[in-house]
C-alpha cells in the first residue's frame, strides 16, 4: 500500500519517544508532528534526521484503513 494523498494520520496519532530535529523530546500522541505539511506530507522522511519509527512504520490497510478518519481511529487505539 503507497501512502495515502492528504492523510498524515500517523505523523499526528503516533507518539515518538525519540528526539525528531526540532522535537528534543519527541511527541505525545494526537500531536501533529511539526515536519508533517499543510498537504499532510512528511518534510524529513527522505532524511536521515526521521526518527527509526517513522522508518519501520508501513502504511498498510491494518494501520490505515480507507480513510484518514479510520485511520486515526486505528491509530489511536493502537496506542491505548
């Protein structure tokens, strides 16, 4: 499954415990990454400074359903 256009749920539902650049501590769940676009695109994923689970992260129909909205929900569930 590609990425899907206009969708970023998981650069906002994820939390990273990692240092992102710009981020020392990371992000809590529910918080939009500050790298992530106003077209919901990543600006550091061609980068190395990304964290490792943003990396292993697959945008797969499990994780990110058909929607954004169901996959916030999946998601955030999976971080409950």
């Amino acid at each position: 499954m590609e990425c899907r256009e206009n969708c970023g749920a998981c650069c906002i539902a994820l939390s990273i415990s990692s240092e992102i650049p710009g981020m020392p501590d990371g992000k809590p769940a529910g918080t939009k990454c500050i790298h992530l676009s106003d077209d919901y695109r990543c600006e550091i994923y061609d980068t190395r400074g990304k964290p490792k689970v943003c990396t292993d992260f697959t945008a797969e129909p499990d994780f990110c359903g058909t929607t954004q909205e169901e996959a916030m929900k999946i998601l955030f569930s999976l971080s409950e």
